[in-house]
C-alpha cells in the first residue's frame, strides 16, 4: 500500500501511527519531497 504524507500534518501523523500499531506495511512516500504524477494517481494504477 502506498501512504502519501505530509509530515506536518497531524491527520497523517495519527494515521501511520494507527497502521503501525495494526502491523500493516506500506510504502511512505513524502509529498512534498516526492510529489505523485497525475497517472500514479488514478485509481488502480
């Protein structure tokens, strides 16, 4: 699972705490370091 973040950004914080927590894995990606394309994007892609 992708999980974009903004690391100032409480809501984000509170939620990869809650996915830590749950033991489920998933790529972090910063969105302001690493923005997404239009096609990353898109459902399914």
């Amino acid at each position: 699972m992708l999980f974009l973040e903004y690391l100032q950004c409480s809501a984000c914080q509170k939620a990869k705490k809650w996915l830590d927590e749950h033991q489920i894995s998933c790529e972090d990606r910063h969105i302001m370091e690493n923005n997404p394309t239009s096609d990353q994007m898109r459902i399914g892609a």
